[in-house]
C-alpha cells in the first residue's frame, strides 16, 4: 500500500506567451479549497489523501487540470461542486466521474 490512499496533483501553471493556462481559471483558489475540504473531513494524511501543487502538466488548454494517484485519472472541473463531486464519488466512494474526465 502507498503512502497516501490519494494523491492529487492540481495544475497551478501560469503562462506569459498567450497560451492558456490553468491558474486562468482559478486553479489556485479551487486547490486551496479542496485542501481545506479534504482536511476538514479528517480525510488528510497518512494513508489518507494527499492534495499537492504541480506546475505544467501540459494539458492546460483543456484546464483546470487535476490528476488522481495511483489510478492516474485526469480530470477537469469548474466550481465547488465538481470538487465535492470529485472528492466524494471516486476519492470516497471509488467511483470515477465520467462526466469530468479529460480525454
């Protein structure tokens, strides 16, 4: 067994050659709040869930970008609700949401 149960890696890339990139969209403030969620839920830590900064993971145009660990799902999100779709369904439930996959 890992360290963590899960480890999710969120894109805070920045840019400054007109590509888009995923701290256009909050990325930042979304991370923050899934951290607190996460740790307010008393789900954080050893063997629990890990939510971690990444710069670039090179899929900004379809950002935000977020990647679960181990099972190496990517997904995108829009607002709190995704997030909490997200954390329940597959970090708790383990149930993958379709609907938010990048391809």
């Amino acid at each position: 067994m890992s360290y963590y149960r899960h480890h999710l890696f969120f894109c805070v890339n920045e840019r400054s050659d007109g590509r888009t990139y995923c701290a256009q969209h909050g990325a930042q403030r979304m991370r923050d709040y899934m951290k607190q969620r996460v740790k307010a839920m008393g789900l954080s830590g050893p063997g629990g869930i890990r939510i971690n900064t990444a710069g670039c993971l090179d899929r900004c145009d379809q950002g935000p970008v977020l990647v679960v660990y181990p099972e190496a799902v990517w997904y995108t999100f829009v607002d709190h609700e995704d997030l909490d779709e997200i954390l329940q369904s597959h970090l708790i439930e383990g149930k993958v949401v379709e609907r938010l996959l990048l391809d």
